[in-house]
C-alpha cells in the first residue's frame, strides 16, 4: 500500500506569517491534510471555516503540545514573538515534536542565523543547536528582513518628511511576508523529505534606506529623505515617539546590523525555492500607500 499523505501542522497559524503558509499550502494540497496550532482556537475560525483542523498549542504548556502533535509527519515551528523567552518555548516545542516522531521539523531562523550581527540572532542560534541535537530531520529557513517590517513606519516617515534609522548605507535584501510563507509551504508539502537543509531566504533585489525613501518619494509624490543617526540616538528617537523599550532596542540593534551587511544575501534560494521572482519593494510601498 502506499503511504499516507504527509500531515502538516503550522504553529502560530493565526499569526501573520502563520496564516500566509496556510494560505499557500492550500494552493497544492487538500484542507484535510493540514492541521492549524494556535494558542487561541477563537482566533482562528476562518481557518477552520475552510476545513483545516484548528488545535490547540501553546509554547509554555508543554501538555498541549503533546495533544497538539497526534499524527503529524512535518512541522512549521514559527518562532515565537516573545524576544527574550523564544528558547525555553522554542524547546518545548522541539521536545514535543520529538516525543510525536515528527519526521521534518522545519523552523522559521534568520538569515545567516550562525554568523549574523543582529542581536536577534542569538535565540535562533540556540533554537537552532537544540533542533540539531534533537536528532530529527530539520529544515532552517533563514528568513531575511520582511518587507512590510519597514513600510510600516511608511505613514511616519510622510508625516515627517523623513525616515529614521541607523542603517547607514546597508543593503537590505527584503522581501514580502507572503514570499517567506511560499518558501514554507514549499518545503513542506514537497513529495519527499530529503536530508535535513539550511535555506539562506532572502529577496532578489536590495536596497539601501536612501533608495527605500526616495521610493516613497516617487510613489506618493511628496518629498522623504532618509536621516542616518548613531544607534543609541535612533532607539532615543523610537522610545520617544512610544515604542517600548525592548521594541525600540530591537529596531535599532536590526538597523545598526544592517550596516554591517546582516540583511543582505544574493543567492537567491528564496526565489529558486518558491519558483518565481520575490516581490519588488516598489510592490510592497505601493501596497502600504494605498492601505
């Protein structure tokens, strides 16, 4: 007889990222093989409403991981949000995959996780070792910088007439939210689980923070220059427009990194992988603009 098709589970499937990977799983395989986690099952009833199966996961119970992972064959570990605690979480989810006999744990990394400048890299260097020493079959998705992570601050920078940032003259190798969920689902619908893998994920094209406001500029018709300042005056600058501390660290620790070439990479594996060009900037500011 033939095997059974792979079950699928993405955890934090209710997430922005979450949600995306569902929506591009369902463009190649049936709803019945994949299986939403999210720590609230209210928040997640549109997923069930098109027929996935919604469970229940929290990353600091491990008694719901271990409920949560019943007949999974492949999982989409999305790291945690809690900047921080993202270890301890993280490593209960690997240990209750383990105890499940998943057969390809895939992680949600950053890009060039073993060498990059960002301070975020720790957690994913460490989440990173402790899937390799769990013996089970991995595949690290470095995500790159998201696209949308600075055309959020695009109303901002229009109001002000100028986008901040420590970035210097970095480039940044970004690329769309959705373009990081296809490269997911991709590997994880693929016929066949080959030897555990790195994937190095980054955006075609980059761009400095000069280039990305004279592309507001161009697009919105009004004048935004970008203003390079020294880190710790950036993380100044975000606190005092209300962001919180660990927040405003974060950012400017990310653009500080940038500087140093932490979010660039031409390689291309994001577009090889998902079988098409990663989304322009241009796309992802016209997209912010008309929101």
């Amino acid at each position: 007889m033939p095997a059974s098709p792979a079950r699928i589970l993405i955890t934090g499937a209710s997430g922005q990222l979450g949600r995306l990977v569902v929506h591009a799983l369902l463009q190649t395989i049936e709803p019945a093989r994949i299986v939403a986690a999210v720590r609230d099952t209210a928040k997640a009833g549109d997923l069930a409403a098109l027929g996935i199966e919604v469970r229940r996961a929290d990353y600091t119970k491990p008694e719901t991981l271990d409920a949560a992972f019943v007949g999974i064959d492949r999982l989409l570990l999305i790291s945690s949000s809690e900047v921080g605690q993202r270890l301890p979480q993280h490593r209960n989810v690997i240990d209750a995959a383990k105890r499940a006999g998943v057969k390809l744990l895939a992680y949600t990394s950053l890009l060039h996780a073993d060498s990059s400048p960002l301070g975020l890299a720790e957690e994913h260097r460490q989440t990173e070792a402790a899937i390799r020493a769990s013996g089970l079959p991995f595949a690290l998705l470095r995500n790159g910088w998201y696209s949308e992570n600075y055309a959020a601050s695009i109303p901002s920078a229009l109001q002000h007439g100028a986008h901040i940032g420590s970035a210097a003259e970095g480039r940044i190798a970004s690329a769309a939210r959705a373009d990081y969920a296809a490269a997911a689902a991709a590997v994880l619908s693929a016929e066949s689980v080959s030897d555990s893998r790195i994937y190095e994920l980054a955006g075609d094209d980059a761009y400095t923070l000069t280039q990305f406001a004279a592309e507001i500029t161009k697009q919105s018709g009004r004048t935004v220059i970008y203003q390079d300042m020294p880190e710790a005056a950036f993380r100044t600058a975000l606190t005092g427009a209300g962001l919180p501390e660990a927040i405003a660290q974060l950012l400017a620790d990310s653009d500080a990194g940038a500087a140093r070439g932490g979010l660039f990479d031409d390689s291309h594996q994001l577009s090889t992988l998902i079988g098409r060009p990663t989304t322009p900037l241009a796309a992802t500011v016209a997209q912010a603009l008309q929101n």
